[in-house]
C-alpha cells in the first residue's frame, strides 16, 4: 500500500523562520527605513537591481532571454512561503512566479479582445515577456511602459533577443501624462506591483490613465485598504506597507472616483497571492466612464 505523504500546513506563526520581517515589524530586529522617493526608486531599481541585471545581460557571451534573466534574479533565494488566498505554502521562487503570471494572464485574458495590452510600470519585462509568448496574446500589440532607463533597455534587448515585437518607452505612473509613447484608444492596461511604489496617489492618477481612453485598467497591487485590521496577519501587513512607504490609498481613490462617476469597478478580489505573504496583491479592474 503506497503512502500519501502528508502535507504541511502552514501558518503566520511560521512565517519568523523563512523572513526576517516579523521580528523587524515588532521591533526585535534593527532595520534601516527608506522613504519611497523618486531618488530612492532610481538607487534601488535602476543602479541596483536593472542595472545588475543589464550588465550580466551584455557582458554574457551566450545569447540571453527572459528565462535567463528570471533564473537570475532568484539565485541563492530560497524556498519560501507564498500566500495563496488565505492559504501559506512554501514554494521555490520559481514556483511562485509561475502562479502570480498565471494569475495575471488569466484576469487579461477576460478582458480580450483590445486594441493592444500595456503594461504600465513594467520592470524588465518579467511579465509582458512572458505574455508575449502566449498563444492568446499573438497579434495583440504590447507596450511596455517602465520609469527606469535601465529597465527599458533591459525590455527591449530581451524582446529583441526572442524576436518580440513590443512598444517601449517612459512611464511614470505618479504623472500628469504617465506614458511618453503613443497608446491606441481601447487598450487593455495593467500595472503589476507598479502603482505601490506611489505612496500617496492623487485623483489625477485616474484622470491621467483614463485620458488614454483604456477598454479597461487592470491594477494587480498590494492594497492597504485591503489588509484586515482585526486580524493578526492584516496588522502585520499595514505595518510592513507602511514601514516600507508602500502606497496606502489606491483603493481609496479608485472608490471615491467610482463615486464622483468618473469610473466604474468592475471586479475587486482581495489579497490573491503575496510571493511575499505581507505584500499579497489584490485584482482590481475598472473601466472609465465616458
């Protein structure tokens, strides 16, 4: 008789083993805090981990592609847990990312067909990359919008390395006109752990996305307002988005322009999948009204 092993069960109480976040959100650990500045964004993305990666991908004697440069980015990380819903489970970074893209491609895929899908605030290409090379999203036009220099260049010699055609230029999600390059009216846009880099968004956040005339924009962000105050693991949250001058009112915005009838929510799923269990993102779609 063949014996099922018994899976593990996980709990927050947990958690201390595989991140040192608990102990520095309670004070048992010291931890230097940084504000979510533009120069702070740049030093951390740009010069740091884009730029890393960049210089690996042009010093490289081989050919490298989004698969490389995903292997990369977890080497020497281990296993972890992973929230799912309100489920802990401890998954290789491999494994995780698999789940947080097919997360993605499957709330895109609901929203096709569009006039193009873009990315906004997109890394180096880690997700548009990916959903470039699905089967659903052939002959759909991409664009990548990214805020960093090196993190545009990193998506376009990627792209150009696969033989993907995808638009790329500047964005910056916190400004009055968020992209620099041309979006067809009709686009399916979406941010993925993008807008929480914004502290504190405005109302023109809104205005500003939905003067491109989106089919519809697809948020898949941590949201504060989603993180439980009667809960343990809720509080644990809003200290680790707070201490980390993560945004803290996207949801608040998007519900007061809902209510101003500047727009319209269309789906709103709470905390799916955190790779980092204290910065779980939530699925946000709405759609501008005209």
């Amino acid at each position: 008789m063949t014996t099922v092993p018994v899976r593990k069960l996980f709990s927050i109480d947990d958690l201390p083993a595989f991140s040192p976040w608990p102990a520095r959100l309670l004070g048992l650990d010291s931890w230097k805090h940084r504000k979510k500045t533009a120069a702070e964004v740049i030093r951390e993305f740009d010069q740091e981990k884009w730029g890393v990666l960049l210089e690996r991908v042009r010093t490289s004697p081989v050919a490298v592609n989004i698969d490389d440069v995903e292997r990369w980015s977890v080497e020497g990380v281990p296993d972890s847990l992973v929230s799912i819903g309100d489920r802990l489970e401890l998954l290789s970074p491999i494994q995780a990312r698999r789940r947080y893209l097919a997360l993605i491609e499957s709330v895109l895929r609901r929203y096709l067909p569009a006039a193009a899908v873009a990315e906004l605030g997109a890394g180096y290409g880690s997700v548009i990359l990916q959903l470039a090379r699905r089967p659903r999203f052939a002959g759909v036009p991409l664009l990548a919008g990214e805020y960093t220099e090196r993190g545009c260049e990193l998506i376009r010699q990627l792209s150009q390395a696969s033989g993907l055609r995808i638009v790329v230029g500047h964005c910056d999600l916190g400004s009055r006109t968020p992209v620099d390059f041309a979006v067809p009216e009709g686009a399916l846009l979406f941010t993925s752990m993008a807008v929480h880099y914004v502290p504190r968004l405005s109302e023109g956040y809104v205005h500003a996305i939905a003067a491109l005339r989106p089919a519809a924009v697809v948020n898949v962000e941590p949201c504060y307002e989603h993180c439980s105050s009667s809960t343990l693991t809720g509080l644990l949250r809003r200290r680790y988005i707070e201490i980390n001058d993560y945004n803290r009112n996207l949801m608040s915005v998007l519900r007061a322009q809902q209510a101003a009838g500047t727009l319209r929510i269309v789906e709103e799923i709470p905390a799916v999948i955190g790779i980092n269990p204290l910065l779980p993102v939530s699925v946000v779609v709405w759609v501008p009204e005209r």
